[in-house]
C-alpha cells in the first residue's frame, strides 16, 4: 500500500507521500518512473492511498467537475464526493459493492484533501472528517501517526510553535523506515491557511 500524510498549524498546512509502488510482493521504486500519491485539483491537492485503479479514475472525475469541485468544507467535500461517485459508477465503471449490510454504497476511496481551508480525510462510505492537528492513511499510518504524535507534543513541551513541515517529514521519515511498503523519496506540498491560493511544491521529482 502507501502512506500519505498532512499535517496543519496556524501557519502552515502541508500534506506529503512517499513514492514506492507495491505490485503483489514487488517494489516499484520513483526511479522507474513517476507514480504520484499527490495530486492537484483547483486550489487542492488530493492523496491517495490504496487501489491504483482508483487514482486516475478519481482524479479525472474530480477535475470533470470544473466549478462544481468545491472543497472548502466538510459539507462541500461531502458534495462534491457525492457527485464524483456517480461519475465513478457512469462513467468508470465503479463496483460499489461491499457488504450487503452496509448502509450506503462504498466508494473504496482512502484519500486526504488539504488546500488553505484545512484538511479533510474522505472515505469508504463517503464519510467526510477534518482534522485539526494531523493525520494518516494507508499502512504507514501507524507509524506516521506515532512520529507526528511525539514531534507535536515535543514542540509544544518546548514552548514552540509545532512546525507542520518537519512534523510531516518525521511521520513520513517514520513510516518509509518500518513499513515494508513505504519508500522511496518524499513528496510534500505547502499551503497557506485561510488562503485561495494554490499548493507550493516543496520537494518537486527528481
């Protein structure tokens, strides 16, 4: 699988990846050839973990969208994931089965959302969470979530401000270390809170 990871303060909010791809049993490394976890759209940068299949389809469904992708809250993320697993299932060919006891149809996206309204977590059933502090998907999530918990509260045992990039790189530096399916290099995008802009790339591929 993957880890993808944000992290927000009042003066930044970042959200970075590593870049192995698994196929089964076998790594595939940044070095034979570009496998983003990251990807922008409008103002936001949207990562992925889980599925492959699911990265080009999801994408494409959301830049489709053109001003009707809105997420800049959790009520808008919730719509506009709403309209995107109809495209999914029109357009993609989704198979939204689960569990036949599941109360809504899954959509099988793991995904983090972060532009400068905050970040949000996007899930199987559409179910659409913001987070304050950080997060992490995939299966480097424990260990990311492990390094971000101890650099959070280091900083602030400090007395300092916690610093949303190196908190990211430590939860990202954790992860590639023990999860067999994390490696690679970093990538990690920044944004400026309460701001339209766009991401800034702070580690662009080699």
């Amino acid at each position: 699988m993957s880890t993808v990871l944000a992290v927000a303060t009042p003066q930044a909010i970042v959200i970075g990846s590593e870049t192995l791809l698994m196929q089964g049993e076998t790594r595939l490394g940044h070095a034979y050839g570009d496998n983003p976890k990251l990807y922008t759209v409008g103002h936001s940068c949207i990562g992925l973990t889980g599925t492959v299949a699911h990265y080009s389809a999801l994408i494409l469904a959301l830049r489709s969208l053109g001003e009707d992708c809105r997420l800049g809250s959790v009520e808008q993320v919730f719509e506009t994931f709403n309209r995107v697993h109809r495209k999914l299932k029109d357009e993609f060919f989704l198979n939204p089965k689960k569990q036949p006891d599941d109360a809504y149809e899954a959509n099988h996206i793991s995904a983090l959302v972060a532009n400068g309204s905050g970040l949000y977590g996007v899930y199987a059933h559409r179910e659409v969470l913001r987070f304050d502090r950080f997060w992490a998907n995939g299966t480097g999530r424990p260990y990311a979530l492990g390094a971000m918990h101890c650099a959070w509260n280091a900083a602030q045992d400090s007395g300092a401000a916690p610093d949303a990039l190196a908190i990211a790189r430590q939860g990202l530096g954790a992860a590639m270390e023990f999860d067999r399916a994390s490696g690679g290099a970093m990538r990690l995008y920044r944004f400026m809170p309460g701001s339209d802009a766009g991401p800034e790339c702070l580690t662009p591929p080699t």
